[in-house]
C-alpha cells in the first residue's frame, strides 16, 4: 500500500515538474514543426500517465477499500479473541473452583478413610504409650509423695533438733553449778550430752558407734578417743567432747571488768589447751580406724564456744590446722542426723541390692523350672511317639487280617467266652 501510494506521488511530481518548466521555458514565437511533435509526444505521454495514475488511483481506492474492509474484519476478530479470551478466564475460574471444589470432596473423603482406617491401628499404638504415660504420672505422683513425706520427716526433725538443744542448753545451765571445779565430772558429763545426742539421732551403741574402745597408734602406745562413729563402707569418724566451765563460770559471775577479761582469757586458753592436745593424739593415725582427716572437739555449753569464738575469731582456723573441728550441741546434732540418714540410705541401698540380688535368683530359678517343663514336654512327646506306635503295631500290619487286635478280636468271633469288648475306635482301625 504505501509503496503505491510512493509511485503515483512521483508521478504527479513528474507531471507539475513538466509543466512548470514548460511554462517557464515557452517562447512566444510561433511554433515549429519540431515542437509541435514535441508537443504530441508530451502530451501523449502525458495521456499516458494521466491514464496511469487514474488506474493506480483506482486501484488504490480498491486497495482502501478493502484495506477498510480488512481493518473491520479485523477489528471485529479482536473483539470476537477478546470474548473468546474472557470466556476462557471464566472456563478458567469456573474450573479451578470446581476443581477444589472436587478436591476439597476428594480430600475429606480420603481423610475420612483414613481416620476410619487408620483409627485402630493409631489406638493400638497410642494405648500402650497412655499405659506407660499413666505409668510414669504414677511413679511421678508417688515419689512426689514420697518427698513431701520426707521433707515433712525433716520438718520434723529439725523441730526435734531445736527442741532437743534447746533442752540440752537447760540441762546444762542446770549442771553448772554442780560441775565446778570437779574435772572428771565436767568431763563424764561431756560424755553423757555425748552419748544422749547420739541416741536422739537414731543411732544404735555397737552398731553405729563405739565408745572408748582400745587402739595402738604408729608407736604401739593405747589410744581411747571418747568415742568412734562408723559410717558406710567401713568408714569412721571420731569425737571427743572437751567441757571446761570453771573459768567460764567466773566470767559470768563477775562484775568487775578486769576480771572479766582475765577469766575470760583463760577460757580461750584452756579451749586452745584442748585443741592442741586432741591434735597431738593424732587420732586419724590409729591403727584399725578408717578417719578422715578431721576430729570433731565436742563443746557442749554452746554459749561458752560461742563467746570463745567471738573474742578469738581465728581459734576455728587454728583448730582446722591442727586437724580439728569445733562443734557445739546443735552442729553436733545435725551432723549426727545426717550420719543417721546416710545409714538409712546405705540401708535401703543393701536393700535394693539384696532385693536385686534375689530377683536374680528367683529369675535363674524360673529359668530353671521353665527348662524342665520343657524337658518334660519332650519326654512326653516322646512317651506320646512310642504310644502312638505301639497302637499303630496293635492295629496295623503288612499281611491281610494280620493286626493284633483283629487276631484277638477273631478270637472273640470264633466264640470264645468274653465278657468285655475292645474299644470300638481300635476295631475301627483294624485292616482286616
């Protein structure tokens, strides 16, 4: 199309270019021959294209028109691929709805299989897992009991511990008076607060603890601490109790100041006396002991330990180097109950074993029964064997009528005098 449209445009150039120069270059003189064929000639080419031009005219009107037809045609195929186009986006959404739609059906009818099908076989495996679950909540639930009564046990104790100090501080205000001065007493008293103590922690003389028993140290000479704890795997502790109430009774009983701290003083003196000499002795050393590197210094009065402690705040530290540990009535207690509680433990822990030990016997012994159970299963498989082949002897045999019990139920036929029948299931079996 625009290459038509190119052509005519040249040759109406071509035409007005032509008759501008003729008109330009004209003369008015008369006209020859020459021009006049000349004039023929262009004109008749003229003609010619004029002719021409017309018929691409014509020919391009046809052109546009079909052109116009084209572009209707055209327009209207657009508008029909634009309906098309919409009809396949709602095929389109009308589809997948439909498709999730069926899906969706699909799916929850599938998942209702499923869970129908699968239902038991989840139970089966579920159902063992709440079986354990309920198991464990158990155990959980009864040692949470368990340790609520041990705590409230504990409780317990330790109000018994305050209460038993307590009462041992007033026994002891009530001994004062009556121990000055005597040593042997202050030091059988001592003992006897010792020995009390030992009893209200639940442990047992002989079992759990000895008293003044006879030991050689490394140079052979005899050693009697006051008293020998045995603990679990053969293991000891030592405790000597050590009572000096003189000068401590002194100091309370003055007002003068001077005297106060002279007396005082001396208390401190005569406890570091103690420590010194229960370092010396060496107790760990002893032969037949099993002792830790400590012995425990036995001070009943707590309040006079207390006021030692206080004015000399290092004679704890100077009784540690010297292998020693200052204890009062209510550490001495509580040491006591824990070595109490460690013995039970150790108790319940032989238990567990014993229990272990005879679970395992039990076991083997099972194991054994189930052995001869099977051993007597095959014996009597094979009692049942040579049973069964000896009927199949009695009712079996090689030759027409040669079986046993046939022969001696022959006998019976041939009339001999019987009062009892064979069992009708052997006759039954007879190849006579």
């Amino acid at each position: 199309m625009e290459i038509i449209y190119l052509l005519g445009g040249i040759i109406l150039g071509a035409v007005f270019a032509w008759l501008i120069a003729k008109s330009k270059y004209s003369k008015p003189a008369g006209v020859s021959l020459e021009m006049l064929e000349n004039n023929y000639v262009q004109k008749s080419f003229y003609n010619t294209l004029n002719d021409d031009l017309k018929a691409k005219n014509s020919e391009l009107n046809n052109l546009n028109f079909k052109l116009a037809g084209f572009e209707e045609k055209s327009k209207n195929l657009e508008e029909r691929i634009e309906d098309h186009k919409n009809e396949i986006i709602d095929l389109q959404e009308k589809m997948k709805l439909e498709f999730q739609n069926l899906s969706n059906k699909i799916f929850d009818e599938k998942s209702t299989k499923f869970l129908e099908l699968n239902e038991k076989k989840v139970s089966d495996i579920l159902n063992p897992l709440s079986e354990k679950i309920k198991e464990f909540e158990k155990k959980v639930d009864e040692t949470y009991k368990e340790e609520t009564r041990e705590r409230i046990s504990l409780k317990k104790e330790l109000e018994f511990i305050v209460k038993l100090n307590q009462q041992v501080s007033e026994d002891t205000l009530k001994l004062t008076n009556a121990l000055k001065g005597d040593k042997k007493l202050q030091g059988d008293w001592g003992e006897i607060q010792l020995e009390l103590i030992l009893t209200k922690a639940g442990l047992e003389k002989d079992i759990h603890y000895r008293k003044q028993d006879n030991f050689k140290d490394e140079e052979g000479n005899n050693q009697r601490p006051d008293y020998v704890i045995n603990l679990p795997e053969d293991k000891n502790l030592i405790i000597d109790a050590k009572v000096s109430l003189v000068a401590y009774e002194q100091f309370f009983n003055t007002d003068e100041e001077d005297k106060k701290a002279e007396f005082l003083k001396i208390h401190i003196q005569n406890i570091n006396k103690h420590i010194n000499d229960l370092g010396n002795k060496n107790y760990q050393n002893l032969y037949g002991i099993n002792q830790p590197d400590y012995v425990l210094l036995f001070v009943p009065i707590e309040p006079a330990l207390y006021l030692a402690l206080k004015e000399d705040n290092r004679l704890f530290e100077k009784a540690l180097d010297k292998n020693v540990v200052l204890v009062s009535t209510s550490t001495m207690l509580a040491t006591l109950r824990t070595i109490s509680y460690i013995w039970k433990q150790d108790n319940q822990r032989r238990n567990v074993v014993e229990i272990a030990r005879e679970s395992g016997a039990l076991y083997d012994k099972f194991v054994g029964f189930i052995e001869d159970l099977v051993n007597l299963g095959k014996k009597i498989d094979g009692v049942k064997m040579d049973y069964s082949e000896a009927m199949n002897k009695l009712v079996e045999s090689k030759q027409k009528g040669g079986t046993i019990i046939g022969r001696i139920e022959r006998i019976k036929k041939l009339g001999a005098d019987t009062t009892k029948s064979l069992p009708q299931n052997l006759l039954d079996r007879i190849d006579e």
